[in-house]
C-alpha cells in the first residue's frame, strides 16, 4: 500500500501534515469509487494510485466496475465520442439500452451503504436512479465537455441533475445550464508510479531493446490509447513531414482499454495505413503492457508528442497538442 509520507520531499513537509489534518475529519468513512474498467486508460491509472492513499488515510476507499458487454460499451463508446463533439443518431432505444445495460451491469452491487459515491465519466452515471441514494453522489467527468452533442447531453443531464457535485478538470468544461454545484479539479500524475520513476540508462535500454525498438536514430513517440481522438492518423502525417528534415522513427506506444471495442478497430486501420512506413522501419507499434515499458520508451525518446484532437486534462491556456523534447545521453542514439 502506498503510504502518503513517501511524497514528502516531492511537495514538501507543509503540504502531507496539511492532507493528514484534514483527512482526520473523514476518517473512517467511507466512499465508492465506480467506473467501467479498471484497466487501460486514465479513470483506472488515477484509481489505482488514488485508492492506496486514500486507505493509507484511514478513509475507506473501494472500487467497483461496470460489468458490462461489448453492445453496452460499444453504445458507451459513442457516447463517449459525442459528449466530445461527435455526433450520434440517439434513438429511443439507444436511450433505453443505455440505461437498461448499465442497471443490468450493476445490479448485483445496488446495496450501497458507502457515505459517498463517485461516478466516473458517463458510462455508469444512470445508476444513481436504481440505487436507494442515502448519501451525497458525485459525478467526476474525465473527458472534455466544451461542445457536446445537444440531443445526449439533453438525456444525460436528466441523471446528472439528480447528483450533488459534478467535477471536471477544468473551468472551460462547466456547463452554464447544469444547475447542479460544479467544482475543478486539475489534472494530475503520480510521481512515485512505475511509469514515472527514475530508471537507469541500463534498464532503458533493456525495455527499448525488447520491445524492438531499435537504437540506430531519434525516436519520437505518442503514448496514448487507439482514440480517434488521440489523432493517430495524423501523427502518420507528422511523421511523414518531419522526416523530410530529419531522419527520424515514430513509436506509437498504444494501450487498448477493457471498456473500448472501438480501440481494436481503429489500431487495424491505423496499422493499414502506415503499412509502407512500417516496412521502412519508420514506424513501430509497442503495445504498452505496463507501466516501467512506458516509462523506458518515453526517457529514450528524443521527442514526445500528443497529438489529442480533445483531452479531458487540457490545462488553462494550453492547445490540446503538446510537444516535449529531451536530450539523451544514450551513445547509440545518432542526432
């Protein structure tokens, strides 16, 4: 179990005894976290370091899933693409699956005696009409919100309606008509994870290496999941413009979430398209089954990019595209 004081010199000695303090008010409660998956993607990376440290405080985390199908994801997956800014034809019995689906999917968990329940992101928000609700609700909306389809929005903001707090990642994703308190939390990531700690050069390499990554010139990479809106088809086309300046190899280092059967799809057609630039070796696709290969990957890289369309985690007064170059020390890797 993770233990809060292990980030002690990370924000310093004022900031830890200031969580202890105020985590004493809630100590012994308890609270439920519910999503849809509890791997692949960001909802399930925040709850696994979220929830040891909540525990570590003596406050009563648990975590439950959606145990859904493929139709109800699949269903959850458009919506997901058009609180976006896709679109979606939401027939009445789209409607009436979703809701139907999610209280199936759920329905041996409805005794809920937790003293507060989070909702994350839209796929299991209609539970709260199925469960006898005795303490506060929360709706934590991971994903970006600034122009959403009309019509779905107008049918899920009947559930919403019935939640005490909504939270979102940023002050642009509020929502004007939603008369419900709306608080910001920012995005965060967890500095003592597999995928952030410190690893040698040595240990570099060894991850580089087996995953057949080879070490002959600069690598740029995306780490993201296959999400249309991550852009992955218009990172083939960056690739292809850079390397007229620079000779350069592109690793897509892609995670696929249970939750996502969209994920597959979209990783055939991309792996389709960039078919020449793979049998260059100018492009390789590294699936990242955990956490140390990412991080390997990411500190080999001599740039890396997000080329997300939308990003739930936007930050104030940031593009959603974002860049980061590095220098390296590793010898082989040729400038």
């Amino acid at each position: 179990m993770s233990n809060l004081h292990e980030y002690t010199g990370i924000v310093g000695d004022k900031v830890i005894s200031s969580i202890s303090r105020k985590a004493k008010d809630l100590c012994e409660k308890r609270v439920l976290h519910i999503n849809s998956t509890n791997y692949g993607g960001g909802v399930a990376e925040i709850l696994n370091s979220l929830l040891p440290l909540m525990n570590n405080l003596s406050i009563g985390a648990d975590w439950r899933i959606l145990n859904g199908n493929p139709k109800l994801f699949t269903l959850t997956k458009g919506f997901h693409n058009a609180l976006q800014g896709g679109s979606i034809n939401l027939s009445e019995i789209k409607r009436r699956l979703y809701v139907e689906g999610v209280a199936k999917a759920f329905s041996p968990y409805c005794d809920i005696t937790h003293n507060c329940v989070i909702i994350h992101d839209p796929q299991p928000i209609p539970l709260i009409r199925f469960c006898k609700k005795t303490q506060p609700w929360v709706w934590r909306c991971h994903i970006d919100l600034t122009d959403p389809d009309r019509g779905l929005w107008e049918f899920l903001k009947g559930f919403i309606y019935k939640y005490d707090t909504v939270i979102f990642s940023s002050e642009k994703f509020k929502k004007k008509d939603l008369p419900v308190e709306q608080r910001v939390i920012p995005p965060a990531i967890d500095p003592l994870s597999l995928k952030n700690k410190e690893l040698t050069e040595r240990g570099i390499l060894t991850y580089v290496r087996k995953a057949g990554i080879p070490t002959d010139k600069p690598v740029i990479t995306q780490v993201s999941r296959m999400d249309p809106w991550k852009d992955p088809e218009g990172l083939l086309e960056i690739i292809k413009r850079v390397k007229e300046k620079a000779d350069c190899r592109l690793v897509y280092c892609y995670d696929m979430a249970l939750d996502d059967p969209e994920g597959v799809a979209i990783y055939s057609k991309v792996f389709r398209k960039a078919k020449k630039l793979r049998e260059k070796g100018d492009v390789i696709f590294v699936m990242g089954k955990n956490q140390i290969l990412v991080n390997a990957i990411q500190r080999f890289s001599t740039v890396v990019v997000q080329n997300s369309i939308r990003e739930g985690g936007i930050m104030e007064g940031k593009t959603n595209r974002s860049y980061q170059c590095r220098r390296s020390s590793h010898p082989d890797k040729r400038r």
